[in-house]
C-alpha cells in the first residue's frame, strides 16, 4: 500500500498553502492545483478505505 503514495507528501502541500496565505497574501486562483491535489489524494484514500472496510464485513 505504501507505493501507491509513495513521494506524495500531504504536509508539504499544507505547508505550502499556510505559506502562500499568510506570508504571501497569495488568492484562491494561486493555491488552486494545491487544493486539488490534496482533495484527489483525500477522495483516492477515503475511496480505498471504504472499498477495503466493506471487503471485511
């Protein structure tokens, strides 16, 4: 399982964006493809964990 996200760190896509934010005044438009990496990660993870949750029951 850990080579599927192997080298996706999520922290560092949140680092990121808290960075733009406050120090930069960056808008949504400039942390876009940062939010959507972490929502394809979220919507891929949570997926995973419903289709193996239900595999055992």
């Amino acid at each position: 399982m850990g080579a599927i996200y192997y080298g996706f760190n999520i922290k560092k896509y949140f680092v990121e964006v808290i960075h733009m934010v406050m120090l930069k005044g960056s808008g949504f438009m400039d942390i876009l493809p940062h939010l959507l990496k972490t929502s394809l990660f979220a919507i891929i993870m949570n997926g995973l964990a419903v289709w193996r949750y239900k595999k055992t029951t």
